[in-house]
C-alpha cells in the first residue's frame, strides 16, 4: 500500500522540502546520522614532530590533498583524547578557509586542532563516508556557516541539515563514478607536476649554460657561455610602475572597471575578470596617461606575491582594465626569452636578496629594473624561447584537459547527488 505523507512528482519521484528527489529515497536530519568531534588546542598535545604514531591535523594540511587527507605536517606519540577515526569528514568550522570549501576524508586516525570540525558516522549501514564527503563539497561549507561576522561553522548549524540519502548500494555507486572522475582529475595533476619538474630543469640548464657550448666565463651569477652577456633589467625592458604615488583606488562595485592582481591572471595569460576588485575608472585613466597594455607585456609581483611573471596576451585587453599597485609592468623587444628569464632561478636568488619587510615583503621598483639577467644572442634566445613554450603548451593542454573533467564532474554532482540521474545498482 502507498504511503499518503508523500507528495508525488514525475512518474518515480516525490515532491520533498529538499525538492523532488527519487520515490525510495529518505529525507533525514544530518545530526541523527553522524557524531560531531572537536579539536584541542596544539598547546595540550605534547611532542608535536614532524615524524610520529599520530597526526595532528590542522586547517593547512588541508591545502595538500583534494580528497582523503593521508598526513599531517605535524604529529605526536602520546594520544590523551579519543581518536579522529579513519574515514572520518573533516572541514575548516572557523575563517576564511570556510569559503574555499576544503573537505576531507581522513585515512589516519589521529586528532585535530579546534578550527577543525569532523563528522563522525554514527552507522555505516545507513550513510556512506564517500557519499556524505561528496554532498558536503557539492553544497558548500558557506550554505551552512554563520558569515554575519567572523565565519564560523557551530554544531547547531550541522545538526539540523537536511539531506537526502538513497539506499546504500546507490550511494556507494555515486560515491564510484564520481571517485573515477577524481581519479582522472589526480592522474593529470601528476602528469601536470612531472612536466612542471622537468621544465625547472630544463631552465636551469638552458637559461645558464644554454646548448653545446664548450667555452665558459664567470659572472656575478655564475658561468656562463663566452659569447652570453649579463644585462640589467633595465637596460633591456621599460619597468612601469603602476601606482607610483602608492594611493590605492577607489572601490567601485557598480560602475568600476576590473583591477588586476597576479592571482587574477592563470599562467597561460588569462585573466579571471569576474574575480579582480573593481575600482573607479579613474585607476585606469591614471594609468593610460603614461602606458598602453599591448601584445606579450609581462607582470612582475612587487608587494606580497613576489615575482611570479606573467605573459598577457592581446586578445584579453577587448575589455578595460587596471593592473593593480602590486604589480610592475614590464615592456622589451625581448619579452618571449625575458618571459622565461624572469621565472629562472637565478631571478629567485634576486628577489630573495633585495625584499624588504619581514611579514609582507616589497621589492623596491629602482632594485628591480637592477636585477641582472643573462643575454644570449638573439638565435639562441629564439631556440630556448621555443624549447620552453612547448613544455609550457604541455602543461596548458594538460590543464585544458583537466578543467573540462572538473566540469563533468560539476555536472555528474549535480545530477547524481539529486537523483535526476538515475544510477543501477
């Protein structure tokens, strides 16, 4: 006989508060299903090493996994609490670090600090570690925080969650599809740091000693080839200080035109606009004033994000924009080999000596336009420009491939975790 409390949808579905979700599929309260574990401060464990029996996990180790979270930078031997069990979720309950939803799986029992908050549950018959892992993450840390002040995730806000749970073999069947996509998703990370590896090496041959040469001479940075010269930034490039005066702009949300930081540009030179901070246009009049942004001109963190270049590229400046007072402009007739110049390790070695500050480091713009930059002939410049730039097209294919199976995997979550896809078990 049918149940009368269920108001049906579509043939197969009922009509829910969580909205239409399969017939045989249960709405349940979140704090009935799981057990909510808190942390201790690290000033109550005793012995925290990097090598130990048990982790201690904080919210930064949560910056070096994506799925399960198999160690911690810190540890201890003694435990004197109950133990975090394995397959536990875990997430950031304090802070910033809410907004950029960080969920885990941890595979090692061990204990945690008190901006971390774990889900414990309670039977495994009933909810699936990976099922409720991929909920979380598909609704968001922020959709249950308390953001009127300092963000913040309390049992109360937990308990009361309403989710829609299907029966545990088609939970566990969700749980595989979207781990095979994850799988992919890891596999391409690997590929995408091998790759990132061997081109540090590669520069650190082809930018210093270059290819075949035999004859060598001794530099301020070391051997280089006979025929190579050292160079000052500035006597190569135009180094253009945004923001020469330091006052920053006006916010303006409505009418503003995009600011752009380093984070708002990916490596390849794109730019993120719908992130940057908008501020008044008079930024960018300021700025049109002494420089046009063209075809291949680098960025160079000066203010916090040190170095870091990037090549911006002329189909990007359709729309407007300022670049931020973080930043140094950077114009030559030798940007394509400069690009590269810049990321070397010897420009690293450069920043290191002439920052300023011990909290928020500053490069000082007249130290920057004397860093020291090694100049092959033009011919040579041309071949490890087009050595470096096909690893670097690599690496850009990879990501390509790598955002189109986060997309898939967006899509799969929002069809699977609401049952508009139907999975067979």
């Amino acid at each position: 006989m049918m149940r009368t409390d269920i108001k049906l949808g579509r043939e197969g579905y009922q009509i829910t508060e969580l909205g239409e979700i399969p017939l045989h599929w249960k709405i349940n309260t979140l704090g009935d299903l799981i057990k909510i574990r808190s942390g201790a401060s690290p000033s109550k464990i005793k012995g925290l090493k990097e090598i130990g029996t048990y982790p201690f996990y904080k919210v930064n180790d949560l910056n070096f996994t994506r799925k399960y979270l198999r160690k911690a930078i810190y540890n201890f031997d003694d435990l004197n609490f109950q133990e975090i069990k394995k397959d536990t979720i875990i997430f950031p309950k304090r802070g910033a670090s809410i907004f950029t939803n960080k969920v885990a799986i941890i595979s090692n029992p061990g204990y945690m600090d008190t901006n971390l908050m774990a889900l414990e549950i309670v039977d495994n018959s009933i909810l699936d570690h990976e099922y409720l892992y991929y909920l979380l993450s598909f609704r968001g840390l922020v959709e249950f925080a308390d953001t009127s002040s300092i963000p913040q995730i309390n049992n109360k806000h937990i308990e009361p969650i309403k989710i829609a749970i299907p029966p545990l073999k088609e939970q566990k069947k969700i749980a595989d599809i979207l781990s095979t996509v994850d799988d992919q998703i890891e596999n391409i990370n690997h590929l995408i740091t091998k790759i990132k590896e061997l081109k540090k090496g590669l520069m650190q041959k082809l930018l210093t000693k270059g290819i075949g040469h035999t004859e060598f001479k001794n530099t301020d940075l070391g051997e280089i080839p006979l025929s190579w010269e050292l160079k000052t930034l500035g006597d190569i490039s135009l180094v253009l200080d945004p923001q020469p005066d330091h006052r920053a702009p006006k916010i303006d949300m409505l009418n503003g035109i995009p600011y752009i930081g380093i984070g708002d540009i990916s490596n390849n030179g794109e730019i993120n606009f719908e992130k940057a901070r908008q501020v008044t246009k008079k930024a960018l009049d300021k700025q049109m004033e002494r420089f046009m942004i063209e075809d291949g001109d680098i960025v160079f963190g000066k203010i916090a994000s040190l170095g870091n270049p990037r090549k911006l590229k002329s189909f990007l400046n359709s729309r407007p924009y300022a670049i931020s007072d973080k930043l140094v402009l950077i114009k030559s007739e030798i940007k394509d080999y400069l690009y590269f110049a810049l990321q070397s390790k010897y420009v690293e070695k450069q920043i290191d000596f002439n920052k300023n500050g011990s909290t928020r480091y500053t490069l000082g713009i007249q130290n920057l336009r004397e860093f020291k930059i090694i100049i092959p002939p033009i011919s040579e410049q041309q071949n490890i420009t087009r050595i470096l730039s096909s690893v670097d097209d690599q690496i850009e294919n990879y990501e390509r491939k790598k955002q189109k199976y986060i997309e898939l995997k967006k899509g799969f979550m929002q069809q699977l975790l609401t049952g508009k896809i139907r999975v067979t078990v």
